[in-house]
C-alpha cells in the first residue's frame, strides 16, 4: 500500500539503481511490449483474422459513402479470408502444441468483428438501413457475442477425456457467411424484398441475419466440432 493507503502497482515499486531517486523502470520480467513478444505463432493468424474484419468494415463505409462496387466486393471477399485465418489459427496451435487462455480470448474478439460487425456493415452498406433492419442487425451481432462468450466459459465441461470439445452449442459464428452470401446474391438482382407496415419500413433479407443470430445462442442444436 502506498503512504495514502492506496495499493501501488510492482512497476512502480521498482527502481532501477541507476537512475534518480525519482526514477522509475519497468522490472526485468516487466519489458515494454512484453505482451507483443508472448505472441504465440497462431496468435498472428489470430490478430490476421482481426485484421480482415476491420478492413471489410472499412471498406463497407466507402462503398456506403460513394457507390464504389469494387470497395462492395473486397469487403466480401475479406471475410472468406478472415475464416480461412480462423482456420489456420487453430491448427497451427494444435499443431505446435501451444494453446493459451490469451489466444482463446483473442480468438473470440477476432470473430466477433469479422463474423459479427463486418457482416452487419456490408448489411448496412447494401440497403438494409431502416431502423427495423438495424435492430435485427445489432440483434444478430449480439447473438454472436453471446455465443462466443457462452463457449469460452463451457468449452472445458463440454471437452472429452482428450481434452477436444465434441461438438458446438448452436451454429459457429463463421456460418455467418451463408446468410451474407445469400444477402449479395439478392443484393446483386436487387430482391431485397422491402415492405412497409404503417410507418415500419423494412427488408425481407434482414430475416437471413435474424434466423443466423437465433441459430447461434441455440442450446439444443449441436453442430459437431471438426
């Protein structure tokens, strides 16, 4: 505890000798980017996953923002990419034997924005803007996050005597793919399928993203786990 009674972090505790009386430094297990050099080999496939999800959303908002179809089709075609990352990542850790809490965590975050936001945004960017769609969209990023959420806290009940989980709990969040696909292709014939009930304006394809999210938080579809 420091002298105002308030507890006091080891690093800053720790004075080099060198320096000043009023110096303070990192201690040797404690270097700057500590948590950068952790990284495990997966781990990089991990944050490539992250990566393609950002850059579909980016790219979503420039198609939004100016009509570019190019900016529409690379912001497709980065989240079959994204999966082929999320993939590997889980491989190459079975592989070399080095699975952490760290990259379990990292792994989920990253699902999240490239199975959950970027597909919501390229929703967003192609039509499904009203405020009904929104709220099915922000409906079906929800869902996934509970999913991931629900799978990091029972991953370890659910694994067998080897150590694997059998088997999922509702559909992975990368089977969000399908219902983007599904929404392009209407997309591209333009079925969008708008309607509008009094002053409720909305779109028929948004129902794809809603029987996604729903398929997710299910507790009795069991999606056998690869």
């Amino acid at each position: 505890m420091g002298e105002d009674g308030i507890g006091v972090h080891p690093w800053f505790r720790f004075r080099d000798s060198r320096c000043s009386p009023d110096c303070v430094s990192l201690p040797p297990e404690m270097k700057h980017f500590s948590m950068i050099r952790s990284f495990h080999a997966a781990d990089l496939f991990t944050m490539a996953n992250g990566g393609c999800g950002v850059l579909a959303v980016f790219h979503a908002m420039q198609f939004h923002a100016d009509g570019e179809r190019f900016a529409l089709w690379i912001a497709t075609a980065l989240i079959p990419l994204a999966i082929i990352f999320d993939v590997l990542d889980g491989r190459i850790a079975r592989w070399r034997h080095k699975q952490s809490p760290l990259g379990r965590e990292l792994d989920s975050l990253a699902d999240v924005i490239s199975f959950g936001v970027a597909p919501a945004t390229i929703a967003y960017a192609v039509g499904l803007d009203t405020v009904l769609d929104q709220l099915v969209l922000v409906y079906f990023v929800l869902c996934g996050l509970s999913r991931l959420a629900r799978y990091n806290v029972t991953a370890e009940s659910l694994a067998g005597e080897d150590g694997k989980v059998a088997y999922f709990e509702g559909t992975p969040i990368p089977t969000s793919i399908l219902p983007l696909t599904l929404l392009l292709a209407l997309y591209a014939t333009d079925h969008l399928g708008a309607v509008a009930v009094g002053f409720v304006r909305g779109h028929l394809a948004v129902l794809l993203f809603a029987v996604s999210g729903s398929l997710m938080i299910s507790k009795t579809l069991h999606v056998p786990k690869p």
